[in-house]
C-alpha cells in the first residue's frame, strides 16, 4: 500500500503538516489530478 498524499501550492499550513510527519516532497505535478499539485511520499523507515 503506498500514501501519496498531494497538496496545492501555496498552501503552506497543509505543505508544514506533511513535512512534521517525516513525507519525502517529490515536486509539482499536474499529473493524475488536472490541476498543479505538490505531491509527497511516506518515506521508508
């Protein structure tokens, strides 16, 4: 199972949120969702 979770740039209170929880940010993408996105993964342990 994979948690990708994705959030819209600019919004900085969600972007803080997924780094306090340790996500890896893998960039901006446009990808999947239609619309410009910053996408993050769970990094592995």
């Amino acid at each position: 199972m994979r948690c990708s979770p994705v959030v819209r740039p600019g919004n900085d209170a969600s972007m803080n949120v997924c780094n306090r929880l340790g996500l890896y940010h893998l960039g901006r993408t446009t990808k999947g969702y239609g619309v410009e996105a910053e996408t993050f993964r769970i990094a592995k342990p």
